[in-house]
C-alpha cells in the first residue's frame, strides 16, 4: 500500500482552497504597528487575496487533499 500524504498545517492555516481550486490569502503587516496605518490600508488588508499562479504547484504538494 502506498503512503498517505500528510497536510502541511501550517500552510492550512494559512490559504483558502475555493470551490475552483484557486488559493486566497491575507495581505501581511496587518496586525504590527497598526496605529500608524490609515484605516483605508487596514480595511484593504482585511480582504482575501488571490495567490499568485506560480506558487499553486508548491501548494498542491503542501496540501495534497486540498482539492
């Protein structure tokens, strides 16, 4: 029998999988020195972002059941 693949945590608590297989993510520098940030940065920053395509084939391997 073949080996189960294990999740790498850390990068599950990190990415959303959508329905379509795309990976979102946080923006960074949200939570550090927030109080010399305007509001419009923190508010923009609070949204979920698209991975860029050239990092979903590292992905696939570090979630192999992501999918």
């Amino acid at each position: 029998m073949k080996q189960k693949l294990k999740t790498n945590k850390a990068m599950a608590k990190r990415v959303m999988v959508t329905g379509s297989g795309k990976f979102l993510r946080r923006k960074v520098a949200i939570n550090h020195l927030r109080r010399n940030k305007s509001a419009q940065l923190i508010r923009g920053a609070n949204k979920k972002y698209q991975l860029a395509t050239a990092d979903t084939r590292r992905l696939k391997r570090l979630l192999p059941y992501a999918f």
